[in-house]
C-alpha cells in the first residue's frame, strides 16, 4: 500500500495505457498523446493523489480522478492556447498543438480530452462513487470555463455582478478559473477514498483545496512580476497591455506575498484535525507556495 | 403516464429550465441559450424518448437523458461551424454562435455544453443509472470526434485503416460521425426504462439505432444532391470541391435510394419484437426516410 509519496509515476503510467486502448483514428490519438503526456507538474493528481490518502484511502485509488482530472486539465491548455483565445505558439517548451497539428485538431482534440475526462471515471472508477465523481468534474470544468469567460470577455462588466471591489472582482475570477478545478481534484480524491459529502474528512479537504485553488493563482501573479525573465513573460505581457487585474497591481508586491501566506495558514489550518495522514497535503501547499517557476 | 407523442415540448422546457438556474456570467448562459434553444428537430431526444417507451417506460423518464444528447449535439454544432474547421456564417437561419458572440466565446460555450451534457446526467438522472448513461454519452460523442477527423483530417489515409473500398470507408465515417450518438441516444432512453444491457429490448433499440444512425447521413448526401435549392447548399458545394466521398458519389442516385430503403427495413426489422411499444420508433424511422428536409 503506498501511503505517500508522488502521483507522478503512476499517473503517467495510467493516461499512457488509458489513452494508448481507445478506438481512435491514429491522428487524434496522437494529437491527444501529444497534449497530454510526457510533461506538465501534474499538480490536480497529485492533489487527488494525497487528498485520498488524508481520507483513509490509498495513492492508487485515486488514479481515476488524477487521470480525469489531468484530461480536463489538458483539455483547457489546448483550447487556451487557440488563436482565437490566448494564441500561444509555444507550451512547455514546444510548439502548442494548434501550431503542430492545426487548429481543426486542436479544437477536436481539446473536445475528445473533455469527454475523456468522463468517460475514464465511468469506466475505472468503482460504480458506487462513479456519478458523484462526474458531478464533481463537471462542476469543477464549469467552474474553470466561468471564470474563463469571467476573465477575458466580461472587460465592460457584463456578467460580472455589481459593486464588487477589484479584489472581489479577482477573487470571483480566480475562483473560478484556477479554484474550481483544484477544488474537484481534491474532493474527487477523497470521494475515491470512501469519503461522503458531509464528513469531517471531506469538509476539512474542501477548506484546504479553496485556500490553495486561490494561493496557485496569487503566487502565479506574484512570478510574473518578480521573475520576469523566468516566466515566458508574454502572458505578462499580454496582461499588463490588457490593464487586466492582477494581485500585485492590487495589492502590491509586498500585499501580494502577505496573502499567499495568509492563503498557506488558512490551508493548513483546514486540515489539521487530519493528524499524520495530512502530511502530503501539507507538504504540497508548502511547495505551492514556495514555488518559483 | 405518456406513452406515445413528440418529446419536443418537454425537452424545450428542460432544457431551458437546466440553463436558466445554472450559476454561470450572463454572458456565457446567453451564448448557450443562443445555440441550444427555439431551434432545432430535437431528433435525439425523441429518438431517447421512443426507445424509453420502447423498453418499456414512459417519455418523460427519458428527459435527463435526452437534454444529454442535444447539450453534446448543441455543442458539436457550434465547433462544427468555427472558421477553423467548416467556416458557417449561418444555422437554422441565423448568424451562427462565433458571428453571434465571438470565437472565443463560440469555443468556450461549446466546451461548456459538452460538461454540461454529462452534468445533466449527473444531476437529474436516477442515480443507480447515471455512470451507464455516462459511459454511453462518452461513448457518443468520441465516436462523433473519431468521425469527425476521418471525414475531415485524415484524406490522406493517415489514420484510417488500410484496404477499405469508399463505401466501406463512408461507412466508418458516418457510423462514427452520426452514429455513435444516435446510437447514445436510443440506448440512453431504453436504459431510462430500465433496460439492461443484455436484455432483448437493448440489443433490438440498438440494432434499429445502428440503421437509422446510418440512414439519417445517406438521406442527408441524397438530399444534397436531389433537393440542392433547398440545401443551404454550402455544404454540398463544399464536398463537391474537397471531392469527398457522398454515397450518391460511390452509389449513384438509385443506388443511394436503394441503400435507405434497405436500413429502413433493416431498423424495422430489428424492433419487431417489440410489438405496440415500438410504434413510436416506426414512426420515426418512417419519417427519417421520408425527410426532405
């Protein structure tokens, strides 16, 4: 039984074999192993991975979620990338799938990794927690898809709610866009462990996942102004020419580094009753929140 | 109890009862309420809503399951006529989504319908089905993407599997590009009756489903060809310069005629069994052939 530890070689493992059996056309398949394997940090597994271990479950029991989590996750980078949206040319280092494959298989690829997201939980996870997981994933996609359209096409207001302050206005956006999704990751995680709804156990992971969901997002504001030069930096760019919100244009850069300390104690303070079985959970947050790249 | 009659009442109102109390920005509930509602022949949820009598239930148990297949037909429409892939300024009429409401949105609203498709099961479907829905929804619409790549990204063979005359080739096209969801859908609502998968009543609902999965797309290519004033035309005019296989191309015109009637039979055949509770499928059947439109 593995009690701790990385999700990273098992769930690499997992999508490779999941997606290497699928009756594909041998283009999409490639397009999809192509967006989907062999990099990113896989941190939406690795939250499923450890939050299923803080519920009494073990690492391996949560590859489903990592997997469905990850395909979602994949899924939203591709589409981001497209012209029409972010049009970035380069991920991780290499060309974005729309720039190695073309846009109509990006935009189908992207599709196909959505539905996959579902389809793994309905086919390899246990029956009994099968349709809660999809309830999970659906609201955590929603979620990122909201704050998407929050972020980028409500610049005059329309559809954001009246009166909010410009911190409100970045929270409602980032927990949506980054939060929903490591919210689900998490919960999906401790679900797999047999954890129900309105358990001591679940309530305590979803505190955690809300404090880090917004934590990832304010360290990544925080890199884009102190490390320019490590970040690709056309992201900032592009923000800063957008006059869109960002953490340190609203709180500064001191204010900035102040809340994701803030965001670090709210998450641990969540899962303290936890004891011993919370220790990766820990460690992950003091990893996010140390992260320089 | 409604045993017989058209599920377009009840689907419109689900339909748009499901989007009106989802909590997403104004502006992305507008877009999909542009491209899901007031239009459309809802031919999957009835076929959903036929084979649920068909097995045995009664029409309204099969409304989760028919807001499914037309959230991710809904979807695949508004991807469908992005400039990437076939460039349509107008659907049913109007401007489509990307003219309406942008590309990104387009994109971002297409995305959205797809989870919601599996979020509506997840929701509202008996909960002991829900994870068997799902899979048959996953299962569709993939089927629908593979499709939608031979047809359109693998003319140079790359992908398809060797060795296959066009008519076999058309076939795996439109068994995967419009099929695979009708095939979702009829097994959907047979399963909202409480159909088993190895039961008499899943195996005939899915035999006919594959027979007017196919029928629908030949009387499609014969409409192009025999009625082209009353196509929009562009699409046909389309095929014609890609010089993409039409089974009036591989069939002739007679031959294409000869090919519905043949899967009419075929899908009539198949429900015999079923008695007085397959009324409603023959009936659609009937007019699937008939269609001119």
């Amino acid at each position: 039984m593995n009690t701790r530890g990385s999700a990273i070689p098992g769930i690499e493992a997992y999508l490779a074999e999941f997606v290497r059996q699928l009756p594909f056309p041998t283009a999409l398949r490639s397009a999809i192993e192509y967006a989907l394997l062999g990099g990113g940090k896989r941190l939406r597994p690795q939250l499923a991975w450890d939050s299923c271990i803080a519920a009494g479950g073990n690492g391996e029991m949560s590859l489903p979620a990592g997997a469905a989590v990850e395909l979602v996750h994949a899924f939203s980078l591709v589409h981001d990338d497209l012209p029409a949206m972010d049009d970035d040319d380069l991920r991780r280092g290499k060309p974005t799938l729309h720039i190695h494959a073309g846009e109509a298989m990006a935009i189908l690829a992207g599709d196909a990794m959505l539905s996959l997201g579902f389809h793994v939980l309905a086919e390899r996870a246990p029956e009994h927690i099968g349709i809660c997981l999809c309830r999970e994933l659906a609201g955590g996609t929603e979620g990122m898809i909201a704050g998407q359209v929050y972020d980028t096409l409500c610049g005059d207001g329309g559809g954001m709610p009246d009166g909010l302050s410009d911190r409100q206005r970045l929270e409602l956006i980032h927990r949506n866009k980054t939060g929903a999704l490591i919210r689900a990751s998490c919960r999906m995680g401790a679900a797999c462990a047999g954890a129900l709804d309105e358990s001591m156990e679940m309530r305590a992971i979803s505190a955690y996942a809300d404090a880090v969901g917004l934590m990832f997002q304010v360290v990544d504001d925080l890199l884009d102004v102190t490390q320019p030069a490590e970040r690709i930096g056309k992201r900032a760019n592009k923000d800063a020419q957008a006059g869109k919100l960002t953490y340190p244009g609203v709180l500064g850069v001191e204010g900035t580094r102040k809340a994701v300390q803030e965001l670090r104690e709210k998450a641990m303070n969540a899962i303290e009753g936890l004891g011993e079985r919370g220790t990766g959970l820990r460690e992950l947050a003091e990893k996010m929140a140390r992260r320089e790249s």
